[in-house]
C-alpha cells in the first residue's frame, strides 16, 4: 500500500479524494488561524466595554447582519457561484486592511474595540458559513458523512495556530500586524477554494455518473430575499433554525456568565487574555482529536443523529451541575465541553443536513441561518439572559434555564438526524429531506 493510499485510509478517504480533503482542510485552517489570532483581542474589546454592555453588542451584531445577509444574498445572485467566494473574502480581506489601519492610529479607542468587537462576530459567521456553503456544493453526502469531520479537523488545526501564532508575534507586529496576518490567510483560503470548484467537476458532487445538480458556472436562483422565503416555506429548514437559536441560547448563557466570571476573577487586562487563549487552545486540541479519531466514525456507526443530539445532553447536565456548583473552574469545564463538542460533533453533523440540497437551499438559506437566525438567537438569548440576572443576582435560575434549552435542543438534534437519514438511507441518496 502506498503512503497516499494510507494516508487516504487513516483519515476514512478515497485515494481520488485525497487532494480535496486536503485542501478543504487547508481552507478552514487558514479561516480559524486568523480568527483565532484576533478572538482573544476581541474577548477583552467586549469586557473592556463593559459586561453590562454585551447585550448591545450582541444586538449592534444582529442589526448589522440584517443588513449584510440581503447584500451577500444580492451577490450570489449576480455573479457565478463559482466566484462567489472570491467576492466575499475579498470584500473581507479589504475590511481587514481597514482595520489594520485603524488600530495603527487609535487602537485604545473604546468605539474602536465595539466596532471591532461587531465586526469580527459578523466577519466570523460569514467567512465560516460560505466555507461550509463551498464544501456541501464540492462533495455529495455519502461523501460529507465521511469527510465531513476530518474537514473540520482544519478549524481546530487553525483554532491552535492562531493563538500561539498570535501569542509568539503579538510583540513585534502588534495589533494591526496581526490583522494583516489574518488577510494574507484570507487570501490563501481563496487559492484553496478554487482547487477543490475545479475538482468539483472531477471527482465530487459534478463528476461524471453522480446525481444531477446545477451548474457552478451560474449564479444561484432566487432574490436577496429567498435565503428567508426558502426557510419559511420549508419545515425541515425551520426545523434546522430553530436548532440552531437553541445553540445559540446555550452559548449565548454560557458565554455571559464566562465573562461575568472572568471579569470578577482577573482583574488585569492581560490576564483576561491569557485565560480566554487557554481557554481556546484546551477546546481546539480536544476538538482536533475528537474530529481526528472519533466524529467520522460515530456518524458511519450511529449515524448523524449521535453528532447532533449527544453534546446538547452533555450541556444539560452540564448546566445542572453548574447550577449546584457556581464557580469558574465548573463554568470553564461546561465552556470547553460546550465548544468541543459543538467543533467536532455538532457543526459537522450540521453541515451534514444540508448535503442532499439544491444550491438555493445550500448557500442562501443556508447563510441566512448561519448568521441572521445565529445572531437573532444570540440577541434575543442575552436580553433574556439580563432579564434573568435582575430577576435574581446569581446563577441558578440562568443554569436551569439553559438546561431546559439543552434538553430541547437535542430532542430537536435527534428529529433532525432522523429525517436526514431517512431521506438519504444510502450512498446515493440526494432527496429533499
């Protein structure tokens, strides 16, 4: 056996598919090396602007998704879907070079940290969910249920780069060097994506024998509006919306009660910093061997329904035994266990989902969801969450509130993976769920 076909064996690949994966891999890792530079800078921009404050900037976040996802929509109805991820990351690259600029010249700025803060919450969704767009198009679903999660794998290859790549050049490039950094992935991300649209035609979902979809060359069908009318007029879409606002909701929780936590106990800066990058680091290592050794195999054995509806129990219980036991290190645990689990298990099986679709389904219904749906959950979940805070100053309540939202969560996970399954029983399967 050759060393390409053990390599194409030991990560549950076709020897064809080898290059693809790879450079689907290399995508996400160019994607999560630069996030994951910038998200620690990020964490402190939102403490620095006051806990109290995340709500309106969880809001500020939504508002100005309300405003992107028509836009981005507009987009993909104009111009090739081939070329469509050009446009995107390249309108981003050219807000990063903003950016760099604009921490040159006032960096300490407070209405600089929340635009800052704004932007990349909306930067990341996007970058991500077109990414995931690209590689539901490139492969068919036998293949995503076997390719899927060492895909993902990139993201948490990146999710460690970019914290140690940030923490070992934070001193000679700054800020703003950093950001650049980030664009010059960005960049990257792009030569990687045009490898696997022309090994599409090759070897994925527009080989020659696979089942029928629409032309790459053409722009997707629809308005700037259809991502939305596509959802509403679809169960199973709704179905995976209101997925993703639990998610949220649970995150959003967790997330609050992170920075509450870590406000009260680091008082310093850098020390807020350090703490969110060990936090990062100890989620993207966990992630990678789990999507190394573990996702792929769980969803060919017990199928999508595992990804999706086991890590929402493990919040559950998480959020119990926060609710009995209110201290940092639990709140730190149930972090990790929450991140983990949504980067190796959840976010693939996710994906998953949207495999069998049409291209209208897979990139505008899809990004509506990924990030107007996203960040409406993320909005409405932290004024609930500040509502819940001044009803009782404590934990408690906000913990049984999130294990409710768990619970439901993976009862709506388990439906889900069930209703993929069923609409693509084989390998072959490409039916509309």
């Amino acid at each position: 056996m050759s060393p390409t076909q053990r390599l194409a064996q030991a990560i549950n690949a076709r020897p064809a598919e080898l290059l693809a994966v790879l450079c689907g891999f290399g995508l996400f890792f160019c994607l999560f090396s630069g996030y994951f530079m910038l998200r620690p800078i990020r964490e402190a921009m939102g403490i620095r602007g006051g806990v109290d404050n995340l709500q309106w900037l969880f809001t500020a976040t939504f508002l100005v998704m309300l405003t992107a996802v028509p836009l981005f929509a507009w987009l993909n109805s104009t111009v090739a879907r081939a070329r469509y991820i050009d446009w995107v990351y390249g309108f981003f690259i050219l807000n990063l070079l903003a950016f760099a600029a604009l921490f040159q010249r006032s960096g300490d700025d407070i209405w600089v940290a929340r635009v800052f803060y704004v932007w990349i919450s909306v930067y990341n969704l996007f970058v991500v969910s077109v990414a995931w767009s690209l590689m539901a198009d490139v492969f068919d679903s036998a293949q995503a249920k076997r390719l899927f999660a060492f895909i993902a794998a990139g993201a948490s290859c990146g999710g460690l780069a970019g914290p140690a790549l940030g923490a070992l050049l934070i001193e000679r490039l700054g800020q703003s060097g950093l950001i650049l950094l980030a664009a010059l992935l960005l960049g990257m991300a792009i030569l990687a994506k045009q490898q696997l649209m022309a090994w599409r035609a090759i070897g994925g979902a527009g080989r020659p024998g696979a089942p029928p979809s629409e032309s790459p060359r053409q722009p997707v069908l629809g308005n700037p509006f259809s991502g939305l009318t596509r959802v509403l007029a679809s169960p199973y879409l709704l179905g995976i919306s209101a997925f993703v606002i639990l998610l949220a909701t649970a995150s959003t929780f967790l997330y609050f009660e992170q920075a509450r936590l870590v406000a009260q106990t680091f008082t310093e800066r850098n020390e807020q910093i350090r703490v969110f990058g060990l936090i990062d680091f100890s989620v993207q290592a966990l992630s990678l061997l789990a999507q190394l050794f573990i996702t792929g195999r769980i969803a060919q054995r017990f199928g999508i329904r595992a990804l999706l509806a086991g890590v929402p129990l493990l919040v559950c219980l998480g959020f119990i035994g926060l609710a009995l036991a209110p201290t940092f290190a639990m709140l730190a645990a149930l972090m990790i266990v929450r991140r983990v689990g949504e980067y190796a298990f959840v976010r693939p099986g996710r994906e998953m989902l949207f495999a069998p679709l049409d291209a209208e389904s897979k990139y505008k219904a899809k990004n509506f969801i990924d990030t107007v749906v996203y960040r409406a959950g993320d909005a409405v979940s932290a004024w609930a969450k500040a509502l819940l805070d001044m009803l009782a100053n404590g934990v408690l309540i906000a913990a049984v509130a999130g294990a409710l939202c768990a619970a439901t969560w993976g009862a709506l996970g388990w439906y889900l993976g069930g209703r993929r399954e069923q609409a693509c029983p084989g390998p072959r399967g490409q039916n509309h769920p």
